[in-house]
C-alpha cells in the first residue's frame, strides 16, 4: 500500500485487531484482559463520537453488498460526502486518544502482528478517504483507480454469517461474536438465535460475578429447564417408545440438577445442547 496509510490509523483494522484480541483473550480463558480490551472498544467506538462514525463509513464500504454497479456508484458518492464532513481535527484527536490507551492499557506486543483477513481492502478504504479529503492536491489517478476497487468490493458477493456479525460497535453484539467464536472452536457447534442470547449472557456474567447479568443469565437458564421438563412431560404421555419412557425420569432429574451445577463452559455447553434436545422433541410431536 502507498506511504499515506497507517495501519495504527485505520479505524477498520483497529477495531479488527482489537476484537481478535478479546476472542483470544476469551479462548485462553483471560477474562481480565478480555474485559480491558472490550471497555477501550466500548469507550472508543460509543455512538456520538467520530471514531464511531468512520468505523461505520469503514462497514459500509467493505462490508455491504449490492448487485448494481449505478448504486455502487451512489454509495460511493454518498461515502464520498460524509468523509468530506468529517470534522478531521476530531478524528484525529480520537485516534491519537484511542492508540495511546491500547499502547499503555493493553502493553500487548503482538497486538499489531494479528492477522486481518479483510486487511488489504481496508487499507484501500483509508487510503480512498484520505484521498477524497485532501481536496484539489488528492492524487486523482489513485482516487479513480481505488474507486472501482472498492466498487467492486460492493459488487463482489460476499461469504454468509453464520454468527451475529459486529455490524456496529455496540458491546453486546459483539460480545455476541467472541463466545460464540470461543464455543465453536472448542465444540465445533453453530447456534441460533435463542443459543446465542445465552452466549451473550454468558459473556457479561463471566466478568462481573455476582452481578445483574449473572442474575439474568440464571433466569435465562432457568426458563430454558423450565421448558425442557414440559416439553419432556408431553413427551412422556404421547411416546410409545417404552425405552424412552424408561428414560424419561432420568432425563428429568439430570435438567435439574444441572441448573443447581457451577456455571461455566460445560454448563453452557449443556445447556446449549438441551436447546437442541428441545427443538428434537417439538419435531418429533
């Protein structure tokens, strides 16, 4: 990339490196660091402030899809529009402000090293801003020639989400994205949306012991088995299966004891799984 891009001044690669540190962090089971990268995100990226607005101009551009090149146009000159809004001395005061906390905060010597899949179209992007903002002295060639790249990343289809995707910096769902990232790689499992509600619960009770989420993700927990035993009592009156209703008490004495068990990732996991067992029985009755 040209000398005018800085990849600590990028706020698309930042905000990538920074949520691949917390689901590290996560999946080495370091809450506290965890916790410290989640709160520069949530301080950094709040609704109202600059950073949070280049980071949604940066979503736009590398992550919408369009299947017409004319409104790929028309992002790009609405794109175009809003970065020459930007209230630059801002933006760079909440860089500067942003990179000096991860450097003294985190002291995290590989947070820069991390790999970023979508790394060189981000680049691009920044690049393509700043050129639009630096007015009659931009580099026109390189504005034309980086225009139709990122057109064609608008065009380009792109690969489904499987978890809640971080469209936006707002904790929760991205909190949402980290346990479930945490969960799958060690249980190669995909949830839906009722798993991940559990998940995100899961995520704010493991770092605030004893608090209001802890409470609720008990609550959560607690309708999940409440649901669990009436479905697996409909079961029981309609089965003609007699191995199965040899079972069924075992099953039900296992879904209470569990909710009296520590929580944590077997717990979760359980639960997930009884998720699962749930919507098995729905089908079969």
């Amino acid at each position: 990339m040209p000398k005018s891009h800085n990849k600590k001044r990028n706020v698309g690669v930042v905000y990538e490196l920074l949520l691949r540190r917390v689901s590290e962090c996560l999946i080495n089971g370091n809450t506290n660091e965890a916790q410290k990268t989640l709160n520069i995100i949530s301080k950094r990226f709040k609704k109202g402030t600059t950073l949070y607005k280049e980071f949604r101009l940066f979503r736009a551009l590398a992550k919408s899809h369009v299947s017409d090149k004319n409104v790929a146009n028309a992002i790009l000159r609405e794109a175009k529009n809003a970065a020459r809004k930007t209230d630059l001395k801002s933006l760079e005061r909440e860089k500067s402000g942003l990179i000096r906390e991860m450097n003294y905060s985190l002291k995290d010597s590989n947070l820069y090293r991390r790999y970023v899949p979508d790394y060189k179209s981000l680049a691009t992007i920044q690049v393509l801003l700043n050129d639009w903002r630096d007015g009659e002295s931009a580099n026109i060639e390189r504005i034309a020639l980086y225009e139709s790249k990122v057109s064609d990343y608008l065009l380009a289809e792109k690969s489904p989400i499987d978890l809640e995707d971080h469209t936006n910096p707002d904790v929760d769902s991205l909190v949402v994205k980290i346990m479930s990232e945490k969960i799958n790689k060690k249980y190669n499992k995909k949830f839906d949306h009722d798993q991940r509600e559990i998940l995100k619960a899961y995520s704010f009770s493991s770092m605030s012991e004893g608090s209001k989420e802890s409470q609720d993700l008990e609550n959560i927990l607690n309708e999940v088995s409440k649901k669990s035993l009436l479905l697996v009592g409909k079961l029981e009156k309609i089965t003609d299966n007699k191995i199965v209703k040899d079972k069924i008490d075992l099953v039900k004495n296992q879904i209470l004891s569990e909710s009296k068990r520590k929580l944590d990732d077997q717990k979760i996991v359980r639960f997930l799984t009884l998720i699962d067992l749930c919507k098995e029985i729905k089908e079969s009755t």
